[in-house]
C-alpha cells in the first residue's frame, strides 16, 4: 500500500493543525456581511439557513441563521446580506447534551437571530457547482408531488437526495433500533446501487463494445451526484474509489481496494481538513476498511453457487462493517444493535429496487408523468422494510442502550481487531492467546472507565418562561417546575431532548413530573413549600401564598415569573435568609427587584444567565 504513509502524514498533519480547535471571539457582530447559503431548512419556526462567508482575520467561517419568517424564500447558492450579533453557541449548564464540538466539525462557528428586514437576497451563484446544488431541492418537489405516500417519499428522499431533515424521529429510532439506521443516510452502499441503475441504462454502449465510454460516462455522473448532494464524506470517499477502479479498468491496471480508500481519504482530508473530526467521515472510512480486510475472511463459499454466495457476502459485508464502526457508533449515538444480522439481509434484498424505482418515477415525474402503480410498487417495498423493521425492533434485547465511555476505549478496541484479523490469517495459538488478552484487556478497561455517581443530585434548568429544576434520585429523575400542567408535558418532552446524555449516563428512562404533594428522597413538597435535605424553600409566582404564620425558618424565596408585587413585602412577612430572583422573571422587573434589595441590603442572589 504505497498510499499508506501519505495517509498517515496527512491525518498527522490535519491533527497538529487541529482546525476545529482555531480559536474565534465569542461574539461577532455582523453589519452588511457578505454569504453564500450553503443550505436551507423551514419549519414552523421559520427558515434556518447554512451561511458560508469570509470575516477579516479568522478566514472563511460558517453561521445558522434563524429568519422567523417564509414570506421570503431563501435557496441553496443564494448570494446574501445580513445584519445581526453572532454568537459562539454553548451549553448553558453543564448537564445539557454538549453539540459544540458537531458543529465545530462541520465549519459552523457560530449562531444568529436575523429580522426578515435584515437580510436580503443580492444575487445568485451562477457557477456550474451551485447550478448542481440547486436542483437538490427540485428532485425533492418532484418526489412530493407523486401518488407516494409520505413515509416512502420521506425514505427516498433521505436515500436518494441525501435530505434527511423530513424524517421523523419515530422512524429514526425504529431503524437504529433495529440495525439499520445506517440505510438511512447516504454511503458507499447507496453509491453502489446507482452505479446498477448506471450500468443497466448504459448496457447499449456495452453491446456496442464501447466500455471505456461507458466508464468515463460512469464517472461524470458519478461526480455529478456527489456534488448534487453536497459532496458528503461517505459518498465523495465512495465516488473517489469508484473512479479509481474504473480508471484501472480504462487503463488496464489492477486496483487495489485499500489504495483507492487511502486514495480517497488524502483527498478528502486534504480538501476539508474538518471532515476528519465528523462521525460521518469516520465511520465512513472504518466500515470500508474493515469489509476489505474482514469480508474476504468470512465469507469462504464457493462462486459457483451465486444465490448462496451472494447472501454470505451480506452477511459478511455487516459483520465486518460492524465490527469497524461499532464502537465509534456507540461512542457518538450510545446503542449497539444486536440483531444487526438478520436485520440487514432483508433490506439490502429489497433496496435496490426501492432505490431503483424512485430513481425511475423521479424521471417519469420530470417529463410530466405520475405513474400510479410504480407509486404502489413503491410504498409496498417501502412498508415491507418499515414492518420488518418494526419487527426486528420489539424482539427482546434489541439493543444495549446507555453505551457512555471515554473516546481512549477505541485504541485496546482496534487492538483487538487487528490482532482478530491477524489470528485469523495466521492461525498460530499465540496469535489467539493475545487476542482473548485483548479482549479481556478492553473489558476491564470499559468497566474501570465508568464513573460512580451520587445517589442524589438536583440542578437548575436555563428556562426562560420557567423556574425548573430537575432531581435524580438514583435512576430515576423528576421534574419540578413553577410551569402549568397543561404546558408541563411539553417542557418535559424538551427536557428529554435537551438532557438526553444526562439521563442515559444515569440509566434513567424519562423524567417524571412531581405532584403538589409528595415526598422523594429527601424533597419534601407541600405546594409552594418545598424542603430539599435541610433547606426550606417558598416558590413565588403570583399564586396564594400560605400565611407567615404557617411557615416555618426559610432559607430562600425564589421570586419567579407571574409575581407582580413588591418583592421587599415577600422578606417582610417571610423573612428568608436569601431571596433567589428567578431566570425567568422579565429582565426589567429582575433589574428593579434587585435594585430594590440591594438598596435595603437584604441578601439576595440572581439566577439570571449571564
């Protein structure tokens, strides 16, 4: 592998580089800037685009522009201005799932609010790469307006087009569940469907003898998808190898895989040295390498019999693309599915058909057409996936959830791989002897890096239309809030978003919602009045309160949205040790109550986020 220690220079060079570790200000304020939307989502919200621009000093950054507003349609190529403050976007506590370090990989710097009245569209990038990106959305449309139903057309527009956002999170978490999360996003084995359709719509120029045509054309349209959907890492890696063996091929050399995988990574590393620190890339990378070196030793079968070699090269295709992803999928997503198996044979059966037909009604679609019964085709293969799918999922122990360890378990891991692969080669004992230590090794290693947590902990939420605070008792985490029932459930599904990594390092299911009246641990709730330990707290929000005389010592009175008095009557007739001015009060009246404490010396701190 002569391409291996360039490789290696390469991924030493983009690590002592380290580009998603440049240091940028905290804020940056934005006046007539200059970009190119490099994507664009809308929801109920409003518009969230993807902005590339160049800022003096820093190089070229990208922002996540909110616009609360769809009057004006914004596209992908779009030239803009805008004005607004960007800011760096951070966790505001420390129990919040942590996504900095996502986006630092994908480029994108920083986070902004922009008016609709401060951006407007200047132009439009005419260049061929723009001209190709802008028919994304076009291929989409034409999906949309079909006889499909909206669970197919949503697959296909994720399996197709590369465009995931439409996707449900039921769906999400029934393919992870079940093993197949990864047929969902675009990769090699969506790369290598296309070329089959290529090559059936290309088999005159075979017939003809014309195949290095039929390569070279292979190639353009190859290129020309990994641009349509926006030259992501798995399919660039799988474009660069593909024109590799078919420029062996018109060259009449022999290619070797590992070569145009090393191939494919200096260039990709080489042309976006972010893309190393992205899962995508990583696991991208890892499966392919791990089919190449494992697959061959799985599957053993003789050619003659196609039917039964053909299924044990699907088997081992997944047990080796597992075996390599496995541990960095359970870092960054924390499951493992354990029926991977027998869930991916199925599906890779079904998928080029699915594939194949979407690809045929996109082009039935564009020339007028609506064919009805290639849509019925269609959603029967696509609801036999979801229904195998589901089956899969609901068997017992489908998955090992609450997978949480340091990124270091991956080096005795891979150990452990090449030392498998190097056993099964070799087939000398001692070979196998280290392997098992190995194996054992990385156990002890994955047991001893688990941390041991409290049996109690309680924090305080950044809500800004409440005052919540969450409570862990072992597994078990509970919610206390200042919210409206009828709003409350909302707030925890919010919860169970934004603390989803708290609750799976803690084993915990979901979050509970606490009752006027109860007693958990060491809270103990009656109404306003809450005892946590051997402190005694009077929530404050414009609700009757119990009279002064009914109470006993307070240490604290948290002041909370919805109270509209004067807070020095609050120390008056409670006399608290500490008033606690809620995050969520509106800022004016927090100013004016703390200007009112401070005034009257009485103690007082302010939840405010800073």
């Amino acid at each position: 592998m002569p391409l291996l220690p360039v490789a290696l220079l390469v991924i030493a060079v983009t690590l002592m580089i380290n580009p998603i570790g440049k240091k940028y200000p905290d804020s940056l304020r934005a006046d007539g800037q200059r970009g190119i939307v490099e994507s664009c989502n809308a929801n109920n919200t409003g518009q969230h685009l993807l902005v590339s621009f160049n800022t003096r000093g820093y190089g070229d950054v990208k922002a996540r522009l909110t616009v609360p507003s769809t009057y004006t349609e914004y596209h992908i190529g779009d030239s803009v201005t805008f004005f607004c403050k960007l800011k760096k976007p951070e966790r505001r506590t420390l129990y919040e799932n942590d996504y900095t370090a996502a986006l630092r990989a994908q480029g994108i710097i920083y986070t902004g609010f922009v008016p609709p009245d401060s951006i407007i569209i200047t132009g439009q990038s005419d260049n061929l790469y723009w001209r190709i990106r802008r028919l994304r959305p076009l291929a989409g449309e034409l999906l949309k307006r079909s006889s499909l139903s909206a669970p197919a057309c949503e697959f296909l527009t994720a399996t197709l087009i590369g465009d995931t956002s439409t996707l449900t999170e039921d769906t999400r978490q029934l393919f992870s569940s079940a093993g197949i999360a990864h047929v969902l996003a675009l990769s090699g084995l969506h790369v290598g469907i296309l070329i089959i359709v290529i090559t059936v719509i290309l088999c005159p120029l075979y017939i003809f003898r014309l195949r290095r045509m039929r390569l070279l054309l292979t190639i353009g349209v190859l290129w020309l998808y990994a641009v349509f959907t926006g030259l992501s890492p798995s399919v660039t890696r799988a474009v660069v190898m593909a024109t590799a063996v078919s420029g062996g091929l018109i060259l009449q050399r022999r290619y070797f895989g590992f070569n145009g995988l090393l191939l494919a990574l200096c260039v990709i590393v080489i042309a976006s040295p972010r893309q190393l620190y992205q899962p995508g890339f990583q696991m991208s990378f890892l499966s392919v390498a791990s089919i190449l070196a494992i697959a061959p030793l799985i599957n053993r079968l003789n050619r003659k019999n196609r039917v039964t070699f053909y299924l044990a090269s699907m088997a081992g295709v997944s047990v080796a693309a597992t075996i390599g992803t496995g541990i960095v999928s359970a870092y960054y997503f924390h499951t493992f599915p354990l029926y991977f198996l027998i869930a991916n044979i199925p599906v890779l059966m079904i998928l080029p058909f699915l594939m194949g037909g979407g690809i045929l009604l996109m082009l039935l679609e564009a020339a007028g057409l609506d064919p009805v019964w290639l849509c019925i085709i269609i959603d029967t293969l696509y609801h036999a996936i979801h229904a195998y799918a589901g089956l899969i999922a609901t068997l017992p122990g489908a998955t090992i959830d609450n997978l949480y360890f340091p990124a270091w378990l991956a080096i005795p891991y891979y150990l452990t791989v090449v030392k498998l692969i190097a056993a099964i080669y070799l087939r000398r004992r001692s070979m196998r002897i280290v392997c098992v230590t190995l194996v054992c090794i990385t156990t002890f290693c994955f047991s001893a890096s688990q941390p041991v947590y409290a049996d109690e902990e309680i924090f305080l939420t950044r809500d800004t239309y409440t005052t919540t605070c969450l409570y862990r008792n072992r597994d078990k985490v509970y919610m206390l809030t200042t919210a409206r029932p009828v709003n409350a459930r909302d707030l925890i599904n919010k919860y169970q978003r934004t603390y989803s990594d708290y609750l799976g390092r803690h084993g915990a299911d979901s979050i509970r919602l606490v009752s006027d009246t109860v007693t958990i641990g060491s809270i103990v709730k009656a109404g306003c009045l809450t005892t946590i330990k051997d402190k005694r707290y009077i929530t404050v929000t414009g609700q009757p309160l119990p009279p002064p005389d009914h109470c006993d010592h307070l240490d604290y009175a948290i002041v909370c949205r919805g109270f509209r008095g004067n807070v020095l009557d609050i120390h008056k007739e409670y006399a608290p040790d500490t008033i606690l001015l809620g995050n969520d009060l509106h800022p004016r009246r927090h100013d004016r109550y703390a200007d009112s404490l401070t005034l009257y010396k009485i103690p007082f701190r302010s939840l405010k986020q800073k």
